[in-house]
C-alpha cells in the first residue's frame, strides 16, 4: 500500500515546482505539465488548511454537543489584558 503523502511533503513538492517553473528553462510542454500538477496541490494544500480551520474552530460544551468556536471569541482568548 502506497505511503500517505504529508502537507509538508505537498508543500515541499510545490515549492519545488514552483523553483523549477521560475527558472524558464524547461520546454513548454513539460512547464505545462508542471502547472497543472502545481496547480492540483495548490488546491489539495487549501482544502488540507481549510479543514484543519473547521476542525480547530469546534468545541464540545457541557451537554458534550458540537459547538462552532465563533471567531471574536479566539481573539478574546488570546488578546492581552
């Protein structure tokens, strides 16, 4: 069975194919070839993050039901008295 892929191991991959791309020295085809495969992480990486966001933004209350954690109430956790 094939290894799980980590964020850190996509996000390695896309700056690696961002480096390449910026150096516009490889034939056309294989720059297209490396943009679609850029772009395709790009969006696994943001639907990576945005799960993440939903999974820290939910608390479990009192009666052990799932609460949204409201944003103005993350900042007040952490601002300074």
């Amino acid at each position: 069975m094939a290894e799980k892929v980590t964020f850190e191991q996509d996000m390695k991959n896309l700056e690696e194919i961002v480096k390449r791309l910026e150096q516009g020295d490889i034939p056309l085809e294989e720059a297209i070839e490396k943009f679609k495969q850029g772009m395709d992480l790009s969006k696994k990486l943001q639907n990576t993050l945005l799960q993440a966001e939903e999974t820290l933004t939910k608390v479990i209350d009192d009666n052990g039901d799932e609460q949204l954690f409201e944003k103005e109430e993350i900042t007040n956790m952490f601002s300074l008295y």
